[in-house]
C-alpha cells in the first residue's frame, strides 16, 4: 500500500516537470518572435528615413506654413492656405505671395475697385489670418473676386450718408439689405462715415454704377468750378462795402425761403419783457425739445445768438411747425435708419433723413442713447 502511495506521487511530479518544461518553452517562442517584429519595425522606419531625407521635426514656433513647404503631399490649393476653414461659397483667385511683397503692395495691385485698407481686412478674414504678417515670400493666399470686379470704390462726399449712396448705387436691393451688404463688405460696425473715407460698393450691374460714379465726379468738378466763380466775385466786391452788405442781405433771404418752404406758415411775435429766446422755446417743450426749437427759430430768423432777441423786437415763429411734430427720445442700437423708418414711413426716405438730420443738427449723421430729436410732421 505504501508502495503504491510513492508511484503515485513520482507520477505526479513527472507530470508537473513536463507540464512546467512546456510552459517554459512557449515563453521563449514567444519572446524570440517579438524580438524579430520589432527588428523588421526597425529596419522599415530606418528604410523610409533613407528614402525621405531627413524626418519632419515640429518644434516650438514652426507653423503649419513649414509644414506646408516640407510635404510634398500637400500640393492641392487647399492645402497650401495653412488654415482649416470650411468651404465658404465666396469665390477667389489664388495669388503666389513674391518676393519682399506685403500685404499692401498685393492689394495696390487690385485697388482699381475697391480701397487697399477694405481688401487687406477682406483677405486677411477669407485665408483665415490675424496678421498681415503671416503672408510671406512664396506662399499662397485667397483673394476674393467681387472685391476685383464686382463693384466700385467710392470717396465719401460732404452731404453723404450709407442710406443716400445705397439710394444712389444700390436702387435695386431692399434698403435694409444693402445696408447689411455694405457694412459687411466694409467692415463697419456703425451707420457712420465721415468725409473723405473709401468704400467699396458691391453692384451687379458695373456699367451703370460706374456711369453713375462718373456722374457724382462730374458734379463734384462743377461745384469745384462754382466755388472758384464765387471765390472770384467776392474778391471783385471786396472794396465795395454796399455791394458786400447787399450780398449778405440777399443770401440771407435765400436762406430764409429755404427754411420757410419746409416750415410753412409763419407768425409775427413781439418779444416782451424778460423773454429770452429759451423762455420762447420753451412754448413747445412738449412737441419739440427746447435746444432743437430755439435752433429752429434763430434760423427761420436768419440769427446767430440768441443775445439778438430783444424787449420790443419783432420775429418770427412757426405757426404750426413745432407744435405738431414730436419728440423721439434715442434708445441704445438706434440707428438714423430705423429712427426715420419707424416715425416716418409714409415720407420718401432721403428727404426724411435730411429733414431729420438738419432740423436736430447732427454731425456726422451721430446720434447718442437719451438723446432727445425732434420729428417733423410731414404731410
């Protein structure tokens, strides 16, 4: 019995040292075939650098623009504009940046249709840029195409608005769509412009724009031709002191009929004791705000202070004018737009902007929160 006991466990224990021999023999099978693998991985990386020249290194302040010289693979004109911007519908022409050649000189040479400040802000955001200073020798940039022949540049005039150059160039867009139009392609984030900026404005029909510009040129070359007559007249005059007086006498007529054809009807008042022209305006604070009314009045007057109002003197009023306008207090994102498209929609919408803008004298169609203007009746 005990015998059998020992067979038994001599049995078991071969049987564990075979099955710990075969163990051991599959490890290092194993480990022989990774050791080859990571060998043959070796020996391709090394074949490919051979084949590649010397491996692509990114390191601190190399751009994807680098990238872009290195890659043989990246030769498609999308790839060549160091950005990942989606497709844009707007339609470009693509321009190889030369030799010591800025931003500048590259939108000098397309200027002939649009101002090189508006052009410069139109590629920088088309090629997805920051800085002018990312466009450098070799490199290729978007140039969008309505910006090279699809509008005109235009010079703001004394007297212009956006609402009078969209009625004159842009007749055939929605008034509130040019305006959108506009702003976006000149990148104005306000109504305003001042004399002597440059625009771009966008026209399908590029004859009839340009003849218009040419007209608005003609017009400015009269007025230079006007100017210079007058100028000459004056200086003729100059040792005539009645002849002097008799011409500020008869301007000042004109520009009294002026006013009084937009004002209507006027009334005699007789300044009393203590009047002064404020206590005067103050007669329609509820329809006009005293400083537009006193305005108003010196002018219809053909005054410059209010020190000529005097006990006993005669001058005259708007017999209906002020008393049947109203008072429109600014609100904060009021524009002159929608100012005269909400309080005078059923007036032709440049002679109401005019209007506006004389009666409330506003420089450089400016207009602030709280402020109070004055709105016309106009029948």
């Amino acid at each position: 019995m005990k015998k059998n006991k020992k067979i038994g466990l001599v049995v078991l224990l071969v049987i564990g040292i075979l099955i710990s021999g075969w163990s051991i023999y599959n490890s290092v099978i194993t480990m022989s075939q990774n050791n080859n693998s990571v060998k043959k991985v070796a020996d391709n990386n090394s074949s490919n650098s051979n084949n590649n020249g010397n491996p692509l290194i990114i390191d601190g302040e190399e751009s994807d623009e680098n990238i872009l010289d290195s890659n043989p693979e990246d030769s498609s004109d999308d790839a060549v504009f160091n950005n990942d911007m989606e497709d844009i519908d707007e339609k470009y022409i693509i321009y190889t940046v030369e030799e010591d050649e800025t931003l500048k000189d590259i939108c000098k040479k397309y200027s002939d249709n649009c101002p090189v400040p508006v052009l410069s802000k139109a590629i920088l955001r088309l090629n997805n840029l920051s800085s002018s200073s990312k466009i450098r020798q070799g490199k290729k940039i978007k140039i969008p195409e309505k910006y090279i022949n699809k509008g005109i540049k235009y010079t703001v005039r004394t007297g212009d608005s956006l609402s009078s150059i969209i009625a004159r160039f842009m007749e055939g867009y929605d008034y509130f769509e040019a305006l959108e139009i506009i702003k976006n392609d000149n990148f104005l984030t306000s109504d305003t412009i001042k004399i002597g900026d440059q625009l771009y404005i966008q026209a399908d029909d590029i004859i009839k724009v340009s003849n218009q510009l040419d007209e608005v040129q003609d017009e400015d070359e009269d007025e230079d031709e006007d100017s210079d007559k007058e100028s000459t007249d004056d200086k003729k005059d100059e040792d005539s002191e009645t002849m002097s007086q008799n011409q500020e006498k008869s301007e000042g007529n004109t520009a009294l009929n002026s006013i009084t054809n937009r004002i209507g009807d006027l009334l005699t008042y007789t300044v009393k004791k203590n009047d002064t022209l404020k206590s005067i305006a103050k007669n329609y604070h509820d329809t006009c705000p005293v400083q537009v009314a006193s305005k108003i009045i010196l002018e219809i007057n053909g005054l410059d202070s209010s020190s000529a109002i005097k006990e006993g003197i005669k001058i005259k009023l708007p017999e209906s004018y002020l008393s049947e306008g109203s008072i429109y207090k600014v609100k904060s994102g009021d524009s002159l737009s929608n100012i005269v498209a909400e309080n005078m929609p059923d007036v032709d919408y440049n002679l109401a902007l005019r209007i506006i803008v004389e009666d409330n004298d506003i420089k450089n169609y400016t207009i602030y929160p709280n402020q109070e203007l004055f709105i016309a009746s106009i029948d």
